[in-house]
C-alpha cells in the first residue's frame, strides 16, 4: 500500500535552483509515496503547514529547506507519532550535519524511503519549539550580521564573515545560569544552550559529541578576556570538536541540564535555530525523545561537565529537599 506524505518545500532556502530541486525530489519520491507538496511563503509558515498535514492524517511529513524551515516543521510534529523527513538544502544545514544525514537530493530521498526512524530529543526555548541551539550574546549578533545576500553569495562562509567582523565588537556580560540543581554566575562573551550541534557550530562545542537522545542540554560558556583569546577559544572549540574532545581550555566552561533559565545583565539577542526570536531571559527545556525522524540509530557518549576557572565564577549547589 503506497504511503501518504506531506513535503513542505521552501523554494527561497540555500542558493541552488528551487525548480530543479523540486523536480528531483519529486521524481525520487512520488515513485513509492503519494505526495502532497506544499510551498512555504511569508503568509505560511512550515508549522502551519506540518499541521495541516497532520490534521488530514499524512503518515509522514518531509521538510525541504534549511535548518529554519527544519525545525518549525519539526515543531509541529514534538509529541506525535508522524516521523519527519528530512532533505536540506539551507545554508549551514546544521542539523542534517549533526546527525550525519545525507545533504545530497538523491541520498536524502532515498533515506527518506529506506524508512529506518531514530528517536530525537527537542526542546522549548521561550516555549518555541527547538530542534538545534539557542545562542545568546556573540553567535546571536553572529547571525543577524549574516543577511540574505551575503548568504546567497558566500554560503556557510557569510557566517564566517559574519564572525571576524563581530569579533572587533566583542562585548562581554554578566549571566545568571540556574538548572535543575546548581545557579551559575559568570562573565560571558557567549552562551549556547544546544540540543545537538554539529562541530562547525563551533559556540556550542564545549562538551563535544552533543548526544541527541540522552535527555539533557547542552550548555558551553565562552569567556574570552581579548579578542586574542576570542581566537584561540574559537579556534580550541573547532579543534577539539573535530577530534570528538571536549574543550579544556580555562575561558570555555560547559554543563549539562534537563531546563535551564539564562538572565543577562544586560539583556542580550537570542538565535534560536537560525532565527533571531528577541532579547533575554530565556527558558529552555528538553523535551526527551519527543521527535521522530527518518534516519539510522546511533550510539554515543555522554561528555563531562567543566565549570571551574571562568572568570567572575560562582556556584551555588542547590539544596534537592528545598520546596
């Protein structure tokens, strides 16, 4: 029995040829799955597109886009289960990069028919679904930096131009950090709170080898004294993270939480999956195995939590029987 989908299709993600991206997809896909494409446009969103889908009872929903569209499909699917599929054809492609899915049209597709589904962690942050990260401070500034035409023009390297120019506006902040059992204080250039990140998100690596299905997030603090040790710090993440290390450098701090809540001094922009969503505070939780996606199964190790030497460092270690 042929198999219902529903593709979201963003025909203005990355820089190829919408059509002709289209077209194969189309051809790869419609020979074993009844498929409904749907566009997204500035009216639609990939959510409102994802739930729809479910509402008519769709067995799958595939998302074709970037890591914005991705996840806001994604979204709409926390909680169901309706497996998401996933063919990327953004900019950084974050998430296909952090999970090993393939980035090629055809090699996507067919993972998408092979049917083989994983079980991901998501999470809420300022309760908007999220698939990948959430930065605060220098990758938030990072982001905005980047525009549409630089991205159209240089690809992942506009967010490299990005960076190098926000390094000479390097500013730091005071955070107040509180998980489940600890309220962190600390100086900060830039926090992220990730769910997964591949290594070229390189202010998320503090831990390394992000798991995407033990619960927890992720949380690496970066607290560079200069623009020198800037460098060196994104250059230290970018290496260890490649070699599948976590950082041990004394201005790189990281944790692992369930929630956390970040409040900075003073109020800081947030990315959230690509998307500048506004200022902190921010809330995040994780949401455990609460997405299902098309993709092989994998096994991995938790990495270790290292706080001490941060500058303006203090710990408090919460008391559990406390109401």
């Amino acid at each position: 029995m042929t198999r219902s989908a529903c593709l979201i299709f963003n025909p203005v993600a990355g820089q190829g040829d919408p059509q002709q991206q289209l077209d194969v997809i189309r051809s790869i896909l419609e020979s074993e799955l009844e498929l409904d494409v749907c566009l997204t446009s500035e009216e639609i969103t990939p959510e409102q597109l994802a739930k729809a889908a479910i509402d008519r009872g769709v067995e799958m929903v595939i998302a074709s886009g970037g890591d914005g569209t991705i996840s806001q499909a994604a979204g709409a699917l926390i909680g169901t289960k309706t497996p998401l599929g996933i063919i990327s054809t953004g900019t950084a492609n974050a998430f296909a990069n952090a999970l090993n899915l393939p980035t090629n049209l055809e090699e996507a597709c067919r993972a998408i028919l092979n049917g083989e589904t994983r079980t991901l962690d998501v999470a809420y942050c300022n309760q908007k679904p999220m698939l990948l990260l959430a930065g605060i401070g220098f990758e938030a500034e990072t982001v905005e930096l980047a525009d549409r035409e630089a991205k159209n023009n240089l690809g992942i390297f506009a967010y490299v131009v990005s960076g190098l120019k926000q390094l000479r506006n390097l500013k730091h902040f005071d955070a107040t950090i509180e998980t489940d059992d600890k309220e962190i204080k600390v100086s900060a250039a830039a926090i992220t709170v990730a769910n997964v990140a591949p290594p070229t998100s390189v202010l998320a690596q503090g831990p390394a080898g992000i798991i995407a299905d033990d619960g927890l997030l992720n949380v690496t603090i970066i607290s560079p004294r200069n623009l020198v040790g800037a460098i060196a710090a994104a250059y230290n993440l970018l290496h260890t993270a490649l070699q599948g290390n976590p950082a041990e450098r004394d201005d790189i701090g990281y944790l692992r939480s369930k929630r956390v809540v970040i409040a900075t001094d003073p109020p800081q922009k947030i990315v959230l999956d690509g998307e500048i969503i506004g200022k902190t505070p921010i809330e995040v939780e994780c949401v455990p195995q609460g997405l299902i996606i098309f993709a092989p199964t994998t096994r991995e190790q938790p990495p270790d939590e290292k706080l001490e030497n941060l500058p303006n460092l203090e710990v408090k270690v919460k008391d559990k029987d406390a109401p």
